[in-house]
C-alpha cells in the first residue's frame, strides 16, 4: 500500500516535469540572448564576499562555495533583454546556473580537466611513493641532515623557489617532498602550506621562464610583452617581499595571529593540524621497509623533468620555437596532465623494477591517489563555478571600470591604486590570471606617453593580483598549497591572511614612492628595509606579550 501511495505521489510529478521541459528550455534559450541585470555593478562581488565570509566564519569550505555559487546564480537569473524586458529572479534559472552555467561547464572545460587529470596523477605518484617506502626513507635521511626546524622551513622556501615553472606543479610537488621532513621537526601543516603557497605564485611571477611569465606576455598588447615582464622584475614588490618575509621570520623564528597557535601546539603537543584534521603524520609516510631515499627522488625528478618536456612540447620547441617561445605558447594544463602521465608509467616501471611493489600493489595506489585528492578536487570545481559567476555577472568589468575613472586624477598615487585594485579583483574572483587579462590592457592605455610608469603600473598589476590571489579562499593556488600539505584549508586561509597582508601594506607603501621616484636601485632596498624594521615590530610586540612560540 506504501507503495502505491508513493507512485501516486511520484507520477504525477513525473509528469509534470515532462510538461514543464518546453518551458525549461524556452527560458535557457532566453537566458542566452539576455544579460544579468546586475551585471557590472557592486552586485556582482557578493557572491565571492558571501563565500569567503562563510569560509571564515564557519570554518567549512564546501558549503561556503556551494552557496556563494548559488547566490551568484540567483542574481544572473535576473535578466534585461536586448528590448529592454527585466526578468526577476526565479529558481529554474538559479538552478540551471548552478548546474549549467557553473559545476558542469568548469568540469567540461578542457584546461579545468587537465588540471584535474594532472592532480589525480600526482596523487597517484605519491601514493606509490608511500606505498614504496621511498617518503619514510627520505624522512630518515632528511633527519640525519636536516637538524633543526629552521633548516626544514628553509629546506621548503629553497626547493620552492627551484620549482618555478608551473604553480599548480609547484605546491603539489614540494608539499609531496617536504611533508615527512617538516613533520619531523615538528613544523605545522599550517606553517608548511604558507612557504609552499608563498614559494609558489610569488616566485612563478618573477621567473622569465615560466607559464606565468607567458600569460603576462599574452595580455600586453601593442609592446614587447616578455620585455615588459623582466623589466617589471625589480618593481614587483610583493613578490619579493613575500620572500623577505618568509626568510626573516624563519630565521627569527617568529609568528604572529592564528599561525602562533598552530607553531605551538605543533612544537608543544606534536599537533601538527590543530583542527580539521585526523591524520597523522604516521599513517602517511608509513610503507614498505625495503624502500629507499631514491624510491621518492627518481619519481619527483621524472615528473619535473617530463612535465618540463611537455610543456616546452605543447609550446612548439620541437617545430623551431626557442625556450622563451615555447614557454610563452605553451599550455601548462595539458603539458602536466601528459607529463604527469608520462612520468606516472616510467614510475610503475621503476617500482616494478626495483620489485618494491607489486603490479597489483602499483593498480590499487591508482584510487588511493585520486580518493585523497578528492577534497582538493571539489574545491576547486566549486571555486571555478564561483569565478564562472562572478564572470557572468561583470565583476571584472566593474572593478577595472572604477580604476580607469580615477586614472587621470591621481597619476603619482597610480601604481599604489593599481596594486590595491588588483588585489581586491584577484581576492574576489579568485583567479590572478583573470586580473592580468582585466587589468593589464587598461593599464597598457592609461600610461601610452611614460615607458617607466608604464613598467612600474605593469608590476604593480602583477603585484595586486599575485596579493588578492594569495588572500582567497577560493583561489585555486592556495587550494593547491592546501592539498599539497595536507592541510585544512580554512587553517591555512585563516593563518595565512595576517602574513599576506602585512606584505601588502608595506609594499602598498612601496608603490607610493615609486610612483614619484620611479628608480628600482633606490625604491626595492627601500621597501626591503621597510618590511624588515615592519617584521622587527611585529616580533618585539609579540615578545612583550608572550605571544612568541616556545622553540623547540
């Protein structure tokens, strides 16, 4: 009887949705030809504000995102045709959006799949490097060389500056090597993913041969794009700084904000997580006794080594093009997935080889790779519906429209009002790429007569964008450093945020005089010291307050 009364109920809706399937698609096709209402005004930043606030105030990623694209799918569904016809908000164009317009068009996208094809394969790698014994045995030797948590950060920032080709391929590939040395030496996962993520963007925008070098050089129309790009090196302060920073509170061996909590409970309790986590450091390196140091080496060493190959590959090297060229042309999500591919068989095979692992033993690492980087990966699926909204409804284009309407009233204060307007569009949208591509034309015309404020205006974009997509929370980089860790992200997000914006401050600082000075040699010492004798402050105050970590 249930039953019946329950195909009573279902039919009839059943039918009813056939009905409404003409009227679905009619509105799609309507959707199409309109345009949101609210697009390219203030409107159209709240769903990013909406999801990082949720983030940080509930701690719980997921469901932030998830309602951040919601609510930006609720403000397209309001709609203005070409006549002039306002559509209100309806819940047949929310959910296409969601679904539609947001998690099924960033999964279809072919770059959005090469990333994730490149991440289940890193996953997979470091797997069976586990599995081989190789982390444990490079966490032992790193133990016997490596005496000190000072020498394990500096071990992290130094291999993160080396890798400087790719960011996605940076956090993955030092999080994977460093993971087993820093939880040795007792430093927090927390900790770990700030040098990772700093070493990762950061460095990438201020390495000629880089895929970040390319993407620069593609947005600058009518000039010597990689020219520009070097030129800007000197002036691109918060790069520079962000690696300052990381050096002198190594070295000083200091934190402050949230991180503090994280460094003492690690030095302290051995809790390397502090919240939102329950692995243990043992469960992770833990694997096969016959491993050795270059069971982790040679597979690390490969996918550098092949992943550099295919992107120079994707890029044209192999028809004529130079380095420089085939980094400018290549396509840094599809070099990685067939590099990582690549690497990923040669790797089976050495396993196989060496006879640490079985064939079956290698097939089962297969779902254990992907299933540990399932949390990276629906992060960032619903970080890319939440840009992809945020791009429907114009918040680029209301951004970049607020800075060209005070361009010409405060050209001394411009590279300072570039930086914080690339900072605000990269934190909201997430994406520091997108900013480039927003900000760098208009920055291109606002400066046709003055070469140098021209290259300071340039670095100051780069600057800003590199800041705000630091900051995020929905960044796909620092979801990156995230997974690279193994860190809870909201942690890394929450302890992060206080260092991200003390470099920004000073390097704001820094922009001021060099839109009136405009000499790299006297402004970079400038800010350098400024960020230090900053950093000396910071350090005495929390020394008066007892809010310094105990050493180990």
């Amino acid at each position: 009887m249930r039953i019946k009364r329950k195909l009573a109920i279902l039919l009839p809706l059943a039918m009813l949705l056939v009905m409404l399937c003409p009227v679905i698609a009619m509105a799609a096709e309507e959707e199409v030809a309109a345009q949101p209402a609210l697009y390219a005004t203030f409107w159209s930043l709240i769903p990013a504000i909406v999801a990082i606030v949720l983030a940080l105030i509930t701690k719980e990623v997921y469901s932030s995102l998830l309602i951040g694209v919601i609510v930006g799918a609720l403000f397209a569904s309001k709609t203005v045709s070409e006549a002039g016809v306002v559509t209100g908000f309806n819940f047949i164009g929310t959910v296409q959006g969601v679904m539609q317009g947001g998690i099924i068009s960033v999964v279809s996208d072919s770059y959005n799949v090469g990333i994730l094809v490149f991440l289940v394969i890193l996953g997979t790698m470091v797997a069976l490097m586990n599995k081989a014994g190789g982390s444990a045995a490079f966490g032992e030797w790193a133990g016997t060389h490596i005496k000190s948590r000072v020498g394990a950060q500096l071990m992290t920032l130094l291999l993160g500056c080396i890798i400087f080709i790719d960011d996605y391929f940076n956090c993955l590939t030092v999080g994977s090597v460093m993971r087993p040395v820093s939880d040795k030496h007792k430093v927090s996962r927390a900790k770990l993913a700030y040098i990772i993520d700093a070493t990762a963007a950061p460095v990438c925008i201020i390495a000629p041969i880089s895929s970040w070098a390319a993407a620069v050089a593609g947005f600058v129309e009518g000039e010597d794009g990689f020219s520009l790009f070097v030129h800007a090196i000197p002036f691109n302060y918060y790069a520079i700084l962000t690696i300052v920073m990381m050096i002198v509170i190594i070295l000083l061996r200091f934190d402050y904000g949230p991180m503090k909590k994280h460094e003492r409970n690690a030095i302290e309790k051995g809790d390397l997580f502090t919240s939102g986590q329950s692995m243990t450091p043992a469960e992770e390196i833990k694997g096969n006794d016959r491993g050795r140091v270059i069971d982790m080496l040679f597979p690390i060493i490969c996918l550098i080594a092949c992943c550099i190959i295919f992107m120079i590959y994707t890029g044209g090297f192999f028809e004529g093009a130079n380095v420089i060229e085939a980094f400018s042309n290549a396509d840094a999500s599809l070099g990685l997935a067939l590099g990582s591919f690549v690497a990923l068989i040669i790797t089976v095979v050495y396993m196989l080889c060496r006879r640490v692992l079985s064939f079956t033993e290698c097939m089962k690492s297969l779902p254990e790779g992907f299933k540990a980087m399932v949390p990276a990966i629906l992060i960032l699926v619903l970080a890319w519906s939440l840009k992809t909204m945020t791009d429907t409804l114009g918040a680029a284009t209301f951004v970049a429209t607020a800075m060209a309407n005070v361009a010409d009233q405060f050209m001394g204060f411009l590279p300072a009002i570039i930086f914080l307007v690339g900072v605000g569009l990269a934190f909201a949208t997430g994406t520091s790429w997108g900013t480039f591509g927003i900000l760098i034309p208009i920055v291109v015309g606002v400066f046709p007569n003055n070469p140098q404020l021209l290259i300071i205006g340039i670095a100051a974009c780069m600057a800003g964008a590199v800041c705000g997509d630091h900051c995020s929370p929905i960044s796909d980089t620092t979801i990156m450093a995230s997974a690279g860790s193994q860190s809870n992200h909201i942690n890394h997000v929450s302890t992060q945020l206080p260092y991200a914006l003390t470099v920004a401050f000073v390097s704001c600082v820094t922009y001021i005089i060099a839109g009136f000075v405009k000499r790299a040699a006297i402004v970079l010492p400038i800010g350098i010291v400024i960020m230090i004798v900053v950093l000396l402050i910071i350090r005495v105050a929390a020394r008066n307050t007892g809010d310094t970590p105990a050493e180990e």
